[in-house]
C-alpha cells in the first residue's frame, strides 16, 4: 500500500514519509485522559486532533487500530512520585469510592468525545485492568537490571540505563543537562540517582487503591500503564505514539524507556504530539484554574465567554489551526470560525441542490488533488480548509449562475464535500437547539417526510398532515416540491 503522506516524527525532529510496519494496518496509542476530574477544552484539543488524524489515515485505507487508554490509576500529585493520590484525594472530597470517582469521570469523557463527534478508539483500556501485565513487566525490567527495588517501591534506573540507550532522545537532551536540572537527593530519598522514577509504589496504610505484587502491597507508577497496554495491545514496536506536548520530557520518556529495558527494541516508529490549547497565552490546565469545561463553552456560562458556541463550531474552530500549532482561545476567534463553518455547512446545502450542465466551466479536480496534498503534509487542516473554501466559491458562483458544473464534476464535488467535511473532519451538520433537544437529526428529518411522501403517495393524507404538523411544531419548516420535499429549520 503506497500513500504520499508524510509525518512530523518528534523523535527525528524531521518530517518523515510514512511507512506502516505492516501495512494496511497500523498501530496508534494515544495517551488518554486521567479521569479523576472532568475532561477541559485543552484535553479535548489533544484528542480531536487525534479523532482527524484517525478519520485521515482510515480515509486513505489503512486499517487502523486505535488505542486510547483511561488513566484510573497510579497518578500523584507531584511528578517526583510523592503526594497524595490524585483519585483517593478527589474520593474523599466527593465522599465517593475510588472507583465512582473513574466512573463517573469516564463517562463525563465519553459524552464529551460524542458530542465533539470523535470516533471510539478501537480499545480504550484502563490501568486498573491490566495491573499483571505492569507487574509482568516490572519484573522484566528488573530482571534485565534496569530497575531496583527498596522497601517494597521499585525504582528505574535512569543513569544504568543511559549507559545502553539515550534516555533523553526524544526533547534531545543529554542526561548531563537533565541532571543538572533535577534536584539533589536528600538524605531521605530512597532512590538512587536523581532521575530515577518510580514503576511501582509501595501502599501506605491509608492507601485506598492498591494490589498485591511481588514486592507486597502498591500500585503502579505513573509511565508503566502506557507500555504495559501499548505492548499487549499493538506489540513490542508500533506505528504510531501520540499525546500532547506536554507529556513528551517526562511520561513519553520515560515510556522509551520502560519499553526499552523490557522488550529490548524501539517500541514506537513515529511520536506525535499535538501542540497546547492556551488561554491567553497561558496553558490551559486543571492545575492553572483556566481549564473550562465543554459544557461551559456550550452554555457560555463561564466568565471567559461572552455566549455559548456549538460543539461544531468549537471542532471547526480547532480544525482551523495544525495540530502541532499553539491555539489561543478568543471570543472574536469563535465568533469567526462560527461564520466559516456556517457558510461552509451551507454550501453543503447548495451543492445537494445544484443542477448539472452539460459542461464545466471550472474544475473539481485541481481542489481535489490540492485537498490529499494539504492533509499528507502532516494533517494541514487549516490548509485543507482553505480548498474547501474554494469549493464552497465554486459552489456559490454555480448557484448564481456564474459558473456550471458537468453531471460527473457535480457528483466528484459532492463526493469531496462529504469525504473531508464530514469523514475527514468529522464535522456534522447542526441543527438548531429546538430540534437538537427534540433529538431530530437531519437524516431522521428525511427518514421521515420520505415516510410522509409514502403516505402521500397511498393517498392516506390524515398520516402526510399529522406529519407535518408535528414537525412543524418542532421548528421543522417543510416546502412540498414537485420532486418531493425540502426543508428546514426555523
Ligand atoms: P490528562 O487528562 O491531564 O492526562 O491529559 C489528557 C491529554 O490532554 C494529554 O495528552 C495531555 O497532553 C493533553 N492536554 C493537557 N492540557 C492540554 C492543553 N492545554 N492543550 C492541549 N492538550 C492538552
Ligand atoms: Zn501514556
């Protein structure tokens, strides 16, 4: 399978053609969210980005399996593997079980992931399922003399390590640097060098979410889940590694190397990490107190926004800048990608409308080939929605009789329209709130005056008016054609 797509590698530091392992299928982990609290628009940046690049690579055919873990497990306050536990903190907070507490995140995740209409991962697995695999994995660590253990925490050695592989590679850095970087140990440390992270941690009494190991009661490190999961599921070397930026010097590091000093090879061909959402210029975080939610976004009620934005508008907005770009969050920014998803969504409408001529005058054919171009350089969605604006001219001029387009030019625009606005981009056409809350879609709205037409047709017009009047209650505005029906919302 030969695809022209080309990817920027961070381990290379290059942009890199694209070759699967195993090509038509191709292995993708991202890292997915910590569910201890609710996901914020920064997160969901990531994983859009993620969602399109998925949508792209399963568009040029290749059969992707996708894995997106859940983190319920294994997270601490600090990143020095102290502080208390992020889930058991929030369990006591809310007076629920640990377990409520990744329930109840999760599924906050997954609404949010549906209502941004991003694909399921092909499997979504949780620390908390696979802690024999980590443990498996920990002792081959250690039994491959990369890691130690003191009083029942097991550490990985950094420095022993750096001796075989650069540790650093991936924000190539030289372990010297990142040393001189790293705080001294103090005489309470139980580590032995100063870059040394934990893989298992031993419980403390209080300690509401821990297992059995070898090395007595714990649970896991931050970094294991992720090559303990990315292993079993999509082997020892894959594709594709991806997450956001910020976990590139320390978790995604730290991966390498876990990996690494288990399965003795590389175990990813190309990382990819998907740039911040900022707020103002500040990173959005849920430590930095700017993270809002989705759901505020969409309610507007948040004192950062001025209104509410749809979730479409919020995917489109995203779409509009490359994934490895910093996006800085505005009002005026929504506002115009508002204007530009509804004029592109409605040139969507016009396209269906259009009648063919006999011959073009313009040509589908030179967007199209410019549309692969803009997404095999690195997913640029910003370039490709620029073509798309060019379709959408094309559209338009048609439409006021400007231009025409041939019966087969008309159905390759169709066919663009439909391949990057909504499979590529995963766009939806939106509908106003009234029908929205109704749960009408607009293939539901078709689904059923097709039904009316039926009913028309048999001459049962008692059923044609119920039909009507009761989407028209519904802010469902229907005009009888002669070939049929249009419609719209009110
Ligand atoms: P977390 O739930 O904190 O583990 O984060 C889940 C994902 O969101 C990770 O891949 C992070 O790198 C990513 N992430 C966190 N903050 C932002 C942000 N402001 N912009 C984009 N991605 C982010
Ligand atoms: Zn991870």
């Amino acid at each position: 399978m030969d695809t022209n797509l080309v990817v920027y590698n961070t381990l290379t530091r290059k942009k890199e053609k694209f070759e699967p392992i195993n090509p038509p299928f191709v292995g993708m982990y991202v890292c997915g969210p910590t569910v201890y609290s609710d996901v914020h628009l920064g997160n969901s940046r990531t994983f859009i980005s993620f969602d399109i690049i998925y949508r792209y690579l399963a568009h040029l055919g290749y059969k992707v399996r996708y894995v997106r873990n859940i983190t319920d497990a294994g997270h601490l306050e600090g990143d020095r593997d102290e502080g208390e536990d992020k889930f058991a903190k929030k369990a006591k907070l809310e007076k629920l079980e640990p377990m409520e507490v990744v329930q109840k995140y999760t599924i906050g995740f997954h609404d949010v992931m549906r209502i941004f209409n991003t694909l399921s991962p092909s499997i979504e697995p949780t620390a908390t399922g696979h802690i024999s695999e980590q443990i498996e994995m920990v002792k081959e660590i250690i039994d491959n003399g990369y890691a130690y253990e003191v009083g029942g925490t097991v550490y990985f050695d950094v420095e022993k390590y750096n001796k075989d592989y650069p540790y650093g590679q991936l924000t190539n850095r030289k372990l010297e640097d990142l040393l001189e970087g790293t705080r001294e140990l103090s005489g309470q440390d139980e580590k032995k060098g100063r870059l040394d992270f934990a893989l298992w941690i031993k419980a403390k009494p209080e300690t509401l979410m821990k297992w059995p190991s070898p090395w007595g009661w714990g649970f896991p490190g931050w970094h294991i889940e992720c090559s303990a999961m990315s292993t079993k599921y999509l082997g020892e070397t894959f594709d594709i590694h991806g997450g956001g930026m910020d976990l590139q010097a320390t978790h995604h590091t730290n991966e390498i190397a876990q990996s690494q000093a288990c399965n003795n090879t590389t175990p990813v061909k190309y990382w990819m990490h998907t740039n911040m959402l900022t707020v103002n210029g500040a990173r959005m975080s849920k430590s930095a107190g700017n993270g809002f939610l989705p759901r505020e976004l969409f309610t507007g009620d948040h004192p950062l926004l001025e209104r509410g934005y749809s979730p479409m508008v919020v995917r489109f907005f995203m779409a509009q800048s490359h994934y490895r770009s910093t996006l800085d969050f505005s009002n005026e920014a929504l506002q115009a990608a508002e204007k530009g998803f509804q004029k592109l969504i409605k040139a969507g409408e016009t396209l269906h409308k259009l009648t063919a001529a006999s011959e073009s005058t313009v040509t589908i054919n030179e967007i199209k080939t410019k549309c692969y171009q803009a997404m095999d350089d690195d997913f640029n969605t910003p370039v490709l929605i620029a073509h798309l604006f060019d379709l959408v001219r094309i559209i338009n001029s048609v439409n006021d009789g400007k231009e025409k387009l041939s019966q087969s030019d008309l159905e390759e625009a169709k066919k663009l329209y439909q391949s990057f606005v909504f499979d590529v981009l995963g766009l939806q056409q939106e509908l106003l709130e009234s029908t929205e809350n109704s749960g009408l879609t607009g293939d539901l709205i078709d689904l059923i005056l097709n039904l009316r037409l039926e009913a028309k047709k048999n001459k049962d017009f008692a059923t044609a008016d119920k039909i009507r009047d009761e989407l028209t209650e519904k802010g469902v505005k229907i005009k009888d054609t002669k070939d049929g029906f249009e419609w719209e919302i009110e």
